[in-house]
C-alpha cells in the first residue's frame, strides 16, 4: 500500500507542466488542477522535478471533503474575476492595434497572462472550466446529447463560445 501522495499547492504553481511530463500513470493532468490521489504511487517524480516546489508528498490517508467557500469569499473572487476579464479585453484590443510589432506581441502575451490568472481564480471558486480539447469534447457532447432534463445546454453552449479550446490556442 502506498504510503505518501502528491499534492500540487496552485498558488506556487507557475504552470510550466514540468509534473505533467514526468508523471508515469497521469495523476497530475487534471482539469481543476488538483492531483488525482487514485492514480498516484507516490513515486515522487513530480515533486523533485517542480521548480517552485508547488507539489508535497503527504500521508496517504482519508481527508476531509473539500470545504465549499463561503460567499465572503466567492464575491470578491467573482468581483476580481471580471476586472481581469477587462484586462484581458484591453490587452487583446491592443495586441490587435498593435499588429506584429514588440508592442503587440507583449500585449498578447498580457492578455493569454491575464487568461490563465483568471482560469485560476475561477476555478479556485470552484467551477471546471471547458479549457482543454477533452473538456471541450465533454461539454459539445452534453450539449448534444443532455443527460438529464435538468442540464444547462444554453449556459454549456455560451461556455463553449466564451471560452476558446486552449489546445488549439497554443
Ligand atoms: S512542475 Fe510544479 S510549477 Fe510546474 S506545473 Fe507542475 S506543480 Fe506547477
Ligand atoms: S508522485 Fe509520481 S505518480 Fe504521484 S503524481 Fe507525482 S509523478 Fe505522478
């Protein structure tokens, strides 16, 4: 039986994907960043290879579910969440004045910098977000085919158009 896991802390994360290459069985590529405790071995690739020491092996034990966040602390993500939107939009309609010139590459880089916060923040407030080709894959074949009266086909459908496959972004 193993005896530790890996755990990833997001807010030293840098996303270089350095885990994602080196770990064997795949725990690390998750959607809401959180590593797959199921599929680790704890073999501790990972750890020694992230360069911001984001990831800790720990015990591997039963762990109390997820608090939900309190609304004290959802408003004022959901508040930072559209500033950054704006941000994004301000970067994108600049990078886009700007052309291919340094200017407008650095403002490009701003507004994909800008994304990626965000993706994070959202996703700390605990929503998964349709940014990988298989999440994307996922929520087109929901919409298509509904599991249930009860899901959202038009949000999902709004989800997909907001939001662009980041596998195709690159
Ligand atoms: S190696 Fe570390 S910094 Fe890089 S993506 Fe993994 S957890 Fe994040
Ligand atoms: S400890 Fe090993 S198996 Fe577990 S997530 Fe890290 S690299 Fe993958």
């Amino acid at each position: 039986m193993k005896k530790l896991i890996a755990v990833r802390n997001l807010r030293l994360c840098t996303k270089d994907c350095l885990c994602l290459y080196v770990c064997p069985t795949g725990a690390t590529d998750t959607e809401n960043s959180i590593i797959d405790t199921e599929k680790c071995t704890g073999c501790r690739a990972c750890a020694d290879a992230c360069p911001g020491g984001a990831i800790s092996m720990v015990p591997a034990a039963e762990y109390p579910p997820q608090q939900k966040k309190d609304v004290r602390v959802l408003s004022p993500s959901f508040a930072l969440a559209e500033s950054k939107a704006a941000q994004e939009a301000l970067a994108a309609r600049l990078a886009a004045l700007g052309g291919g010139s340094d200017f407008g590459r650095l403002m490009a880089a701003l507004a994909r910098s800008v994304r990626l916060v965000n993706e994070d923040l959202l996703r700390e407030s605990g929503y998964m977000l349709p940014q990988s080709g298989n999440a994307h894959a996922l929520l087109k074949k929901l919409a298509a085919d509904p599991p249930s009266a009860a899901f959202p086909v038009q949000a999902a459908r709004r989800l997909l158009k907001l939001l662009p496959d980041n596998d195709e972004c690159g």
